[in-house]
C-alpha cells in the first residue's frame, strides 16, 4: 500500500468515508457548485441515509457541517486515491456542471 496515502490519510474514520461517499453520491452533473447542495433534495436524502446508516439523528445544519470539515481536512483527490487503496467504490465526481435554462 502507498505510504503517502496512509500517512496523508491515517485519521480518516468510517464516518469519514459515508460521508464522503454520500456528498459524492449527492453531486449531480446539474449543480453549479456544491453550495447549491444543502438546498437540494439529494441534500435530504444524504441526510436520511447518514442517519439510517449510523443511527444518528444529525441535522441538514449538522451534517453540512460534518461534510465540510471533511473535505476540508482531506482533498478531495487524496480521499479518492484512499478509497481505491482499499477498494472501496465511490461515484466519481461529475464533470463541471451547467446552468439549467
């Protein structure tokens, strides 16, 4: 396994990786940017699908939060190339986006 994945990557949590792999599953080829996704219904199924996964009650609010601070702590490149160390499959993320009519 690449050592700069592991040390890059060491704190990342399964929590971590859900909600990862949901905002990816969210995105859509349409979204102009990922600010537009808390106003989204994909944003109210991410939030659904956290909770039932983990048993937790987060908040649209809470959960953003979580989500930001994810992709915040770990790029978004170095999350993918982490994920594929250990062949977990995500979606890729969608090729730029564009103004609906």
């Amino acid at each position: 396994m690449n050592d700069d994945v592991n040390s890059s990557l060491r704190e990342v949590n399964e929590r971590e990786i859900l909600v990862f792999l949901l905002y990816r599953e969210a995105l859509s080829p349409t979204m102009r940017s990922r600010d537009r996704l808390p106003y989204s219904p994909e944003f109210d199924n991410m939030v659904a699908e956290f909770n039932r996964r983990t048993g937790e009650n987060l908040t649209h609010r809470e959960l953003w939060d979580l989500a930001l601070n994810v992709l915040k702590t770990t790029s978004e490149p170095k999350f993918e190339e982490y994920l594929r160390s250990r062949n977990i499959p995500f979606k890729e993320k969608p090729k730029g986006g564009h103004k609906p009519n």
